[in-house]
C-alpha cells in the first residue's frame, strides 16, 4: 500500500519565524526553498504474515508477563526461581516466559530500527500495550536479578541440580 502525498512541499529558510509568511513575491522567488518529501509503503509479505505474529505475541506476552511477575517475586523473596511443578511444567513456562518477553523486545527493537517506530497497536491495541509491559518486564528482570546477585552473588541455575538450595 502506497500513502499518496504532494510530490514536494516547498519550505522557505527563514530566520524570523514571525515573518516566515510576510514577504512579497520577489524575495521569496529569490531565497533557498527545502523540499520535502514524504512517501511510506508496505509490501504484501509484511501484511499477512504480521497478522499471525501479531496474534501470537499478543497472547504469548499475555500470558508470559504474568508468570514473569510471579517468577521475580518469587526469586526475590525466597532467593529461588518457581518451583518445577508436575513434570517440570511451571519451571518450563517460566523459561518459556523470559523468551517470549526477550522475542518481543527484540522484535520491537528491530522495527525500530527499520521503520522508526514501534510495533504496530494491533487488534484493541493488545499488541501495543503486550510490547509496552514487555518493556516494563526486562527492565524489572534487570533490577531484580541485579540485586539477586548483588546480594546472593550469584543468580540461581535455569534446571536443578542435587544439592542445590534450590528445588535439588
């Protein structure tokens, strides 16, 4: 899709704002113009495979910032990550829930990058607020796991061990 805009705008340089529009025909022919152009477009490939990523990260970061949450608070006040669970099953999302917060900063990061912008709203503006509150979760993974190793100096591992102090 191609937003249509004039072709150029014609700016005068001007020093005095005040008497940017106060000037006759002769000087104004006779001072430098800026012109400035203004295009953006967006290929097919981007528009349908969006949709899908878009979904996914709306309902991935949904789901991984909350755990996240629990997970910090957790390490923080008992000095231990969240429990394995049955079959390992709340210590896998809990790492699946850094990736996703990680994936989605960095998806961001990139768009940034290429477009100047974030990622788009989304549908109810879902994928907006998600990359906003992933934003907020890595800075919050930063602090706590900073203090977690300032005080502990050290973080505790990704699986247990015997013998570990936690879960070993």
């Amino acid at each position: 899709m191609l937003l249509a805009s004039p072709n150029s705008i014609s700016i005068p340089l001007n020093r005095n704002v005040s008497r940017c529009f106060l000037y006759d025909r002769l000087s104004y022919s006779s001072r430098r113009r800026l012109n400035v152009r203004s295009m953006a477009k967006q290929t097919g490939e981007e528009v349908s495979t969006n949709g899908v990523a878009e979904k996914l990260a709306i309902a991935g970061g949904l789901i991984a910032t909350p755990v996240i949450g629990w997970s910090l608070y957790t390490l923080k006040t008992t000095g231990c990550g969240l429990p394995p669970g049955p079959g390992g099953s709340i210590g896998a999302l809990e790492g699946v829930s850094y990736l996703v917060v990680v994936g989605i900063v960095g998806w961001s990061l990139y768009t940034k990058s290429k477009t100047g912008s974030g990622l788009p709203n989304g549908p109810f503006g879902l994928l907006g607020a998600v990359e906003g509150v992933s934003y907020l979760s890595l800075l919050a993974i930063l602090v706590v796991f900073g203090l977690q190793f300032y005080q502990q100096g050290s973080l505790p591992g990704p699986v247990p061990v015997p013998g570990d102090q936690c879960f070993g």
